[in-house]
C-alpha cells in the first residue's frame, strides 16, 4: 500500500512501484518482464473491464495458458492495493 501512496502523490511512477513489489515482495522475483502485464491487468480492473484477457510476454505462460483474465493476474500478482475498485 504504501508504494500505491507514493504513485498517488506523484513520488514515483507506476511501473517503478510495479518494479519493485513484483521483484521484491515475491518469492521468487517475478521477472521485470511482467510490468507491463501488470500495469495492463490493473488499467483494466479500473475500467471494469477485469474478466477481459491480458497477454503475457513473448514464449512466457502460467499453467500453460500465454494469456489470463485481468483478475487472475492481479490476484497471481498480489496487485490488491494497486486498484482503484474493492479489493480481490
């Protein structure tokens, strides 16, 4: 939370807190690869658009699928205090 509070006061960017919280609050790192996909599942929770697909990066996969709903990467990601919405 505190990392979405320094985006919202302009302290950092999004995908600097992205950065971060996926390559330091997951074991193991999830790699930087997947900030995008991150910052691209949150812009689509916001716009309620949750259940709509995000692709993930070139040969990657999670359990074999190469695209996700929104929801399932934010919760896969740990995204909770980066959306705007109630929490997943």
């Amino acid at each position: 939370m505190d990392m979405k509070h320094e985006v919202d006061r302009g302290a950092i960017r999004m995908m600097v807190a992205l950065q971060w919280h996926l390559t330091s609050n997951h074991y193991p790192p999830i790699p930087e690869a997947f900030v995008p996909v991150a910052q691209d599942a949150i812009e689509k929770i916001n716009l309620d658009e949750g259940d709509d697909l995000v692709v993930l990066p070139d040969g990657c996969t999670i359990n074999g699928q190469s695209a996700l709903p929104a929801y399932e990467i934010a919760r896969l990601m740990h995204l909770d205090s980066f959306i705007e919405q109630e929490p997943l």
